[in-house]
C-alpha cells in the first residue's frame, strides 16, 4: 500500500494504491482515466480511478476534471439562449414575409450554401446523430459503409432528378403527378407524404425527449409527454411566424452547432485517449452481429453490400419524391446552385459517422458508465451520455443545443413542408375557381396548417415507443416504409412515358404492402426478423414490376385529331 497525492491548482487529490485498486481519501472533483481501470469506492460523485502501470514499474495516474452528473447553471443559460435565439428568428422573418411564395419557398432566391446546410440539417435529423454511433456501438460497424452511398446518389440526383425538377415552377412537388397521371396520383403522393413526415416528426419528437433529454438530465421517464410537447410547440411557433426563410436560417445555425458538437466530442475523446487510433475500432467485439460482405439470408441483419443498397435507394428515393427536399431545390436560383445545395448536404452527413468515438472511449473505460447502464444494451444513450458527464459547463449546454437543433430543425423542415402540401395539393386544388383570396389570407391559412400539423406530430410522439428496435431499426420499419412507393410515383411520371393512372396507383399499393410485410414479417408470421436494408429495394422493385406492366397493358395513345 503506499498513498500518492496529486496537486491540482490550490486544491489536493490524495489517492491510496492497495491491492490493485486506487482509492481516494479527500474529497475533490476529479475523474482519473488511465489504460485500464478500476472505480473508487464512494459512489458516482467520488470520482474514477485508472492507472497503467509500464514494464519499468512506474505506475501513471492521469486525470481530467469531474463535472458533478447533471446539467450546470450555464449549460441551461446556453439551452435557454438558443430557445429564445429560435424563437427571435422566427418573430425577425414575420415582418419580412409578405407572399405565399415568400412563406413557403424564400422567394425563390435563396444560397445554395444556405440551402445545402438546411437539407442537411433537415434530413439529419436526431436519428441519425444518435443511430449510426448507437448501430455502430450495438451491431457492428458494417453501416459506416452507408457513406459510400453519398457520391452515388449525388451523381443520379444532381444531373438526372434536380434538372427535371427545376423546370418546373411549382410550389409542391406533387403538382407535377396531377399534370402527368391526373389527379388521383397527386392526391395519393400528398396523402402519402404527410402520413411519411407526420411518423417521422413524431418519432424524432420521441427520441429526442426519450434518448436525449431523459438521459442527460437524468429525469424520469414519466415527464417524456411533457418535454415533448415543449419541444413541438416551440418548434411550431417559429416555424408557423417566419416561414422558409425562418427554417433555413435556423436551419443553418443548428446545423453549424449540430457539427461544431460533434467535433468538439469527437476532439475531446481524442485528446483524453492519445489520439484516433485510440478509439477507432481494430478488432471485432464479441457483442457484434455477423456482418459478412453479402448473405443470401434474408435474416441476416446487415451487410457490407445491404449497407451500401440501402442507403443509396434512401438518398436518392427521398432526395426525388421528398417536398423538404423538392422544396429546397425549388428555393434556389437554378439547376446548378440546387446540386451544390446536395453537395453540401452530403459532405455534411459524413462528420456525423464519426460520433461513434464515444464507442472507443466506453469500451476502453466501462466503469464510466452509469450504474445499469451496458454498451451492448444502451448504445443509442451513448453519445448523450458522454455529453452531459464529460465536457464543461457551457461546451455541454452548446452541445445539448446541438442535439435539440437536429430535432427542431428537421420538425421546422416537415411542418413547413407539410402546411406546403396541405395548402397547394389539397385546399387551393378544391378552391372554387371563381375564389381568390388575398396573400394574407393565404399567409394566414398556411400558418394555420402548419400550425395543425405540428400538433399532430406531437400527439403521435406518445404512441411511438411501442415500435421494438434500436434507433436505425425504428426508423426503418417505421418511416421507411413509405419512401420507396412514393419515388415510383415520380419515377413513372418523369420516366415512363406509357405510365397510366392504374398503374402507376397500383404498383404504389403494392410497393407498400410488400414493405409492411417485410417491416413486420416477425410480428404477422411470427418468424424470425428480417433485415431492414431491403425493405426499400425490394419495395421500389415490386413497385416497377407491377406499375411498369400493368400501366403498357393500359396505356391508350393520345389520336391526333
């Protein structure tokens, strides 16, 4: 046994060393972490010892400062600023937006810059930032394979769809189905849209209340209603006042933290481990799934190839079919600056793959989990974990900013796309002809909607925990279903110059129908699970074999008369 003591500015951390294990016997504020670990005795106040002892003998204690768990004065001055921040923008663009096309595109003229980093921040999305490192952490790292995805869609979205879309002056997206394949098709790619983002809303309202605010504050799950409702309304109050305008400058401002936050943990975890190599994953963890290049089993969660599919057909099916998307490319000046917009938004999401250091720093200090909490059980709370215990006050609360910006700026996004649709597909579509109402009663009922559909997100929130899975795996089998279908319907319209109404409808019920048995094949067969990764191929495959057919059976030529 012998004592150590560590000077840290006036104060003193004296240790005892004995039996192997390293105990504190004054009371100071320090975490110790070192190669490999052992935990004092006084609970999760008392401060963790690590030590690492070289083949000279000498024994190594590093330390960094202990924040006491839970959120500091300053970490909920800096959440109470962006709130406020969200809120002013919001107010700022009222006074500004005086036309419809104002409210729901920017005029028109927006930076494709502005532009990239608001689809970016929209399609990012809380999901993802806490899915891949939580799906890397849980399952193996076979789905960092998605990013090749990225230059893929890009080439297929920026020179095939974008140009196709940018010649046309429309407002929703769905405009077009009408003009190609008759009104039928339009409504059903709106009614298709809104129940897509209305799940999707709800389940980043969930897991943003569940996953991040729960964990890092450490409150009890019964207050998860509540914060939800709080996050939602705040959200619809900025996003109902400033319009598109209002989402892609907030947009930006998130999108700038949700990065920085990333960063920032991501340079932390570094620093405090000896580098990346440190954390960077070199061996196969026992806890991991088999993750082969390609299996013909279709219950083999997730492979090299089934990671790269997926992806690509999500990135390209919701970048051709999406209105937060379409919307977007319409805001810009022309073709050009809405693919730089893209580019923006895909160079982007490859930051967010890295969050998943805070796996190498859990597997190196498991004894600086929380009691009850495990990596192979809690990967998703992970990264919200190390946030809150492990940086300082202030860089926690900008990061905690970050995390509700993901949140907010995707909801900001989908309730303004969805008051877009509600207002273009459905109430101007019905208007009597003979009706024109003035640009503030437009204004007015866009609010309105957008207003109604916020609301409804936050409702369904509360029903979304009973979906089974870890982050990918919920959003998969939830929103993904919808994704592939709704692309066929743009597909036959853009590409399929035979397309007929019949088709093109009933190949979109079928491509649906297969993706909700393949999402659910365990719960109505009671089988084994499937793998998430086809769900979208598979469906927008059968989607083409049935729309393609079945719409050249159909198709009566136009006789000149």
């Amino acid at each position: 046994s012998r004592r150590l003591r560590w000077p840290e500015h006036s104060s003193c951390c004296e240790l005892t060393w004995t039996n192997g294990r390293l105990f504190r016997s004054t009371p100071a504020k320090y975490r110790l972490i070192g190669s490999s670990s052992c935990r004092g005795p006084d609970g999760p106040r008392g401060g963790m010892a690590a030590t690492r002892v070289t083949h000279h003998g000498v024994l190594f204690v590093s330390i960094v400062n202990q924040h006491t768990p839970g959120m500091a004065p300053l970490d909920y001055g800096v959440i109470i600023a962006y709130g406020l921040g969200m809120l002013a923008v919001g107010a700022y663009y009222a006074r500004r937006t005086v036309s419809r096309e104002d409210y729901l595109l920017g005029g028109r003229q927006m930076r494709s810059s502005f532009v990239g980093l608001s689809l970016f921040a929209t399609l990012l999305s809380t999901i993802t930032y806490l899915a891949m490192p939580g799906e890397v952490i849980n399952k193996g790292p076979v789905i960092l394979w998605t990013m090749v995805a990225i230059p893929i869609a890009y080439v297929v979205v920026g020179y095939l769809l974008i140009p196709r879309f940018m010649d046309l002056r429309v407002t929703s997206a769905y405009e077009l189905l009408e003009t190609r394949l008759g009104i039928q098709v339009r409504l059903l790619a709106s009614i298709i849209f809104l129940a897509t983002r209305l799940l999707w809303m709800a389940l980043i309202i969930h897991l943003t209340a569940d996953k991040i605010i729960v964990v890092m504050f450490g409150w009890d799950p019964k207050v998860i209603p509540y914060v939800s409702v709080v996050i939602g309304l705040v959200t619809v109050v900025y996003t109902s006042m400033g319009g598109l305008r209002a989402v892609v400058l907030t947009d930006v401002i998130q999108s700038l933290i949700l990065l920085s936050g990333a960063i920032l943990s991501i340079v932390v975890i570094t620093s405090e481990m000896g580098g990346v190599s440190a954390w960077w994953p070199r061996e196969w963890s026992p806890s991991w799934d088999a993750q082969p290049v390609f299996s013909w089993d279709p219950t083999t969660r997730a492979t090299v190839l089934g990671s790269i599919v997926f992806m690509t057909v999500w990135w390209i099916c919701t970048a051709g079919s999406d209105q937060m998307a379409i919307q977007r490319y319409l805001a810009t000046r022309d073709a050009k600056a809405a693919r730089r917009a893209f580019l923006v938004t895909g160079l982007a999401n490859i930051i967010i793959t890295l969050c998943l250091a805070s796996l190498g720093f859990f597997q190196t200090h498991p004894e600086l989990l929380a009691q009850g909490m495990t990596i192979d059980q809690d990967g998703d709370k992970l990264f919200p974990f190390f946030i809150v215990r492990f940086l300082r006050p202030g860089i926690t609360g900008l990061v905690i900013a970050g995390l509700l910006a993901a949140a907010m700026s995707s909801l900001s996004s989908g309730i303004n796309s969805a008051s877009s649709v509600v207002s273009v597909d459905f109430v101007d579509r019905f208007r009597p002809p003979d009706r024109v109402d003035s640009d503030a009663a437009q204004m007015r009922r866009a609010r309105l909607i957008a207003v109604v559909s916020g609301l409804a997100a936050v409702l369904l929130s509360t029903v979304m925990g009973g979906v089974t899975g870890n982050i990918m795996e919920v959003t998969v089998r939830t929103n993904h279903i919808f994704v592939a279908p709704l692309f066929g319907l743009f597909f036959m319209a853009l590409f399929v110059p035979f397309a007929t109404t019949v088709g093109t409808i009933v190949g979109a019920v079928a491509g649906c129908a297969v993706a909700v048995v393949i999402a659910y094949w365990d719960l109505i067969t009671g089988g084994a699970t499937l793998s998430f990764q086809w769900i979208s191929l598979i469906s927008l495959t059968v989607n083409m074999a049935v729309a393609i057919p079945l719409s050249a059976a159909t198709y009566k030529p136009r006789t000149s008369s």
